[in-house]
C-alpha cells in the first residue's frame, strides 16, 4: 500500500475511455470546437488489463468511467461488462447523457447501479449555448429511463454568472422532484480558464449558492466519507444536494482520486500536468510490472497538492 505523508491512498479511478466528446461546453473548450479522440488511445482490453493491474498495485475499490464522453466510443459496451466482472466494490459513469436511451440495453445488462449525469440548464435554447450541441429532451429522457430501471442518477450543474446562475432554484427543484440529488460544481480553473477573465467573470461561491437555496429552503449541513469531494446538505422533508467547493472548500487533503487518460497515462492530480505513461507495462509479466508500476505511483502519489491550483490541462482529456 503507497500512502503519503497525510495518510492519503490511491482508492478511487477515473478511467477515460476517449478524449472525444459529442459536446464543446463553453466552460471545457474556448473556440467552440468538439475535443476527438486521442492519438493512440488504448483498447477496451488494455484499458480493462490497466484496472487490474491498478487493482492489484494501487488498492483502487472504486472505478468511474469518464471521458470525454465515454457514450461515443465503440469501446464502452466491451469496457462497462468487463470492470463490472472485476469484483470493485464501487462501477460509476459520468455522461452527459445525450446517449442513455442508446445504450439502455448494455446499460441494464451490466447492472450498473449509478450514474452522474452533466445538466447546466433546464432551457432548451440556454442548453444549446452552454453545451454547443445536443438536446435537451433527448438528455431529460435518457434521465427517466435510468431512473425507470432502478438506476440512482446524481446531477452535476456548474453555475456560471453569465449563463445559468438564474437556474439555481429551478435545478434543485427538478432533482428535489424526482428524488436526484443535485451537485453544484464550482467552475474550475482548468485549461483555457486558468488565466484571463473568463473564470472570474462566471465563477459562482459555495456561499453564494447557499444563499440563493436559503431564500426557498431551509437546510442542514451533513456528514460525508473521508474522502469525498462534495460538500453535503439536507432539506428535511425533500433530499440532499451537494456543493463541489473547488475554490471555497477544496478537498485536496484527503483526495484519494488517481487518474487514468484514454492513450495510457497516469495523473495524480488535477494540479498537476505531471503523468507517467503505463502502456508499456501492460503486457509485462508479473515480476516486472509491478516493481516499475510502484514507482509510478510514488511519483503520481507525490504530485497531490494541499489545495486546488488549477492547471493548463483540458479536464475532459483525464477524465474530470
């Protein structure tokens, strides 16, 4: 077991099955322009023969499966039956959703149990604006559709001042409706935010949420695990939201996230733009990919900050 000087472990993995996505969120990419597939982007069997691996070295209970947007690659079905066969104690996805009605089959098959879903806006035209593609009522079924087959579905709304900040109360009470526990994510600064004006002109405080909640809701701070990155509420009576504080509370000291990009690379930490590449490892025997993968993970392990920093790295390439 590799643990740092603040008892932090590697626990939880988000793996990138692609670098491409069906959307360009004004928040993720400047120009517009829908990030593609990386070059050399490993297979669903590598990616799979990279979890165990991580399993075994690493200790990694929990897996999420990001992208880009993991929906669009033909190596989702292949990759989503394989990690649910691993024995993990916990299999999640992050989608925007625009294809949840497509994959309902593989999806139930799997048995996947949870999802995070990406929704900024409850306006079809404001929707278009932000994720520069797709549509609203195709994502709102695809929201159903989990939901009719017993699949939690957590919402991730990032509020920006220019865009959606009006929506706030509105979001909460569409998940409050359909028992969703919403998740306010504080705009990061990441890639093209983390100079210049744009961050500062769109970002939205935990305090500030919290006071626009307050003018509908009463609510109580709760307990959440160790290593948690959300800021967790109750609204008696209603449900729970949750604030990702990047900014206002970072969850850095006890981040237990390792990173793993679609092309085969490690990242310790979103800080960071530090990565180890394992994709030569995969086919090594035993004997020697784990020496060398130790000291992989010494290294990302090293890379954690105490606080968020922000990075030039585009998020939607490791996974968010």
């Amino acid at each position: 077991m590799i643990v740092d000087h603040l008892g932090r472990q590697f626990k939880n993995m988000r793996v990138s099955l692609t670098a491409a996505c069906n959307y360009a969120c004004t928040y993720c990419v400047p120009n517009g322009k829908r990030l593609l597939r990386a070059q050399n982007e490993l297979s669903a069997t590598e990616l799979l023969k990279a979890v165990v691996i991580l399993q075994k070295a690493a200790g990694i209970e929990k897996i999420r499966i990001t992208g880009g947007e993991p929906l669009v690659t033909p190596k989702f079905d292949d990759f989503l039956l394989g990690v649910m066969n691993l024995g993990l104690e916990d299999v999640s996805l992050t989608t925007n959703g625009q294809l949840l009605c497509k994959k309902k089959d593989v999806l139930i098959k799997s048995g996947i149990k949870r999802i995070n879903l990406s929704l900024d806006t409850l306006k079809p035209v404001k929707f278009r604006q932000i994720s520069r593609s797709g549509d609203l009522k195709t994502v709102q079924e695809g929201i159903e559709m989990c939901l009719e087959a017993g699949i939690k579905v957590k919402i991730n709304m990032v509020p920006l001042r220019s865009q959606n900040a009006d929506e706030i109360l509105a979001m909460l009470d569409y998940c409050l409706d359909r028992g969703i526990e919403l998740r306010f994510i504080e705009l990061m600064r990441m890639g093209h935010l983390l100079h210049g004006s744009e961050f500062h002109r769109d970002f939205y405080a935990m305090d500030s949420l919290l006071e626009q909640i307050a003018k509908k809701y009463e609510f109580t701070r709760t307990d959440a695990p160790y290593d948690s990155t959300a800021v967790r509420f109750e609204i008696p009576g209603r449900g729970d939201f949750g604030i990702i504080a990047n900014e206002s509370e970072p969850f850095c000291r006890s981040c237990t996230r390792l990173r793993l990009s679609s092309d085969g690379y490690l990242y310790g930490c979103l800080s960071s733009s530090n990565r180890q590449f394992i994709g030569d490892l995969l086919d090594l025997p035993s004997h020697l990919v784990y020496p060398k993968l130790q000291k992989i993970l010494v290294s990302a392990l090293h890379d954690k900050k105490l606080a968020f920093q922000g990075e030039t790295t585009v998020m939607k390439f490791i996974g968010g």
